[in-house]
C-alpha cells in the first residue's frame, strides 16, 4: 500500500512539473506583435500601454517594440501586456 501511495505522489509530481514547464515555454514563445497596424516610418506615439517582450525588457507600447525589432532586425514578441514579472534593464 506504502509503495502505490509513493507512485501516485510522485507521478502527481510529475506531472504537475511538465505542465509548468510548458506553460514556461509558451510565454517564451509569445505571440506576434501586430507591426501591420503601425506606419513605423512614421514613428510611435508616446501612448503608454506597456508590453512586456519576450527578451523581458519593458515597451512602452506595441509599436516600439515592433520598432525595436526593425530597427535591430531582432524577433522579439509579446511575452505578455502589461508590466514584465521578472524585468531586466534597457540601459542601451
């Protein structure tokens, strides 16, 4: 009986590791910024509806993230709107 109480706890375990792992995974992955909708010659406005990128740094808006990416031929997408739970600096 000890023994299949132990299995179970462990597949349980498991289990629940793969799942996180996964949802981990995707938001890495993120979704495509929709660039289509910006003339990014142009410019951005200063509106501030912040994304979070999938390099974890901060955009003030969609378009400057997809600005980023054109100006350093980069392929950054969205992580998640609004603020980044884990940020790193954008000094450059």
């Amino acid at each position: 009986m000890k023994v299949a109480g132990v299995f179970l706890l462990l597949s349980l375990a498991l289990f629940f590791h793969q799942g996180n792992a996964g949802m981990d995974a995707a938001a890495l992955r993120g979704t495509e910024p929709s660039c289509e909708n910006f003339n990014l010659r142009r410019g951005c406005t200063r509106e501030f509806d912040p994304i979070c990128g999938t390099d974890n740094l901060l955009y003030s808006n969609e378009c400057l993230l997809c600005l980023h990416n054109l100006q350093r031929s980069d392929h950054v997408r969205i992580k998640n709107r609004g603020m980044c739970q884990t940020p790193r600096n954008n000094f450059a």
